[in-house]
C-alpha cells in the first residue's frame, strides 16, 4: 500500500471516528430529551449520521443506552443505512 493510500485509509478511520462520536451524542440527546418529555432529535437525523459514517457510535448507543433498538420501524432504517454506507464504502475499496 502507497503512503497515498495509506493517508486516505486513516482519513477515512479518523472520519468514521468522529461522525460516530457524533452520532452516539445525538443518540444520547435525545434519550435525555425523551426521558424529560424535551423536543427530541428527528429520526432522519439519526439516520443521516448512521448513513455518513455513524452507524457505529449509533449502534453503540443504541446498545448501552437501549435507545432505539426496539423500534421495529428505526431499526430497519438502521440497518438500511449500515448497508448503503457498506456499499459506498466497498465502492472505496475496489477504487483504491
């Protein structure tokens, strides 16, 4: 692997990193908002940071939080946005 490649990997790591930190605090906001009968954060916003990259502090918070994960219809939406970011991701890999 070129040094190029090497460089535009970790770019994509450190990005994955911080859109899923992103995206865990969203989570987080809007447990805190539900639980205090707050305005919550939009679903599609959730499911925009899990589609850019998110997907893993998503799943994160939805695991140590249980936020989310019984809800039939998010978790499909969920795990749509996990495969699309998949293939976008696989999209990278035979590019590069």
């Amino acid at each position: 692997m070129s040094a190029a490649h090497l460089a535009a990997w970790t770019l994509v790591l450190a990005a994955y990193g911080v859109v899923s930190a992103i995206s865990f605090t969203a989570y987080a906001c809007d447990k805190r908002a539900a639980r205090k009968g707050k305005r919550r954060i939009a679903e599609r916003t959730l499911h925009f940071l899990d589609l850019i990259g998110g997907w893993p502090g998503g799943w994160l918070a939805q695991k140590t939080l249980r936020h989310k994960c019984s809800k039939p219809s998010f978790q499909r939406m969920y795990r749509l946005s996990v495969l699309s970011n998949a293939a976008l991701l696989a999209c990278l890999l035979l590019r590069f």
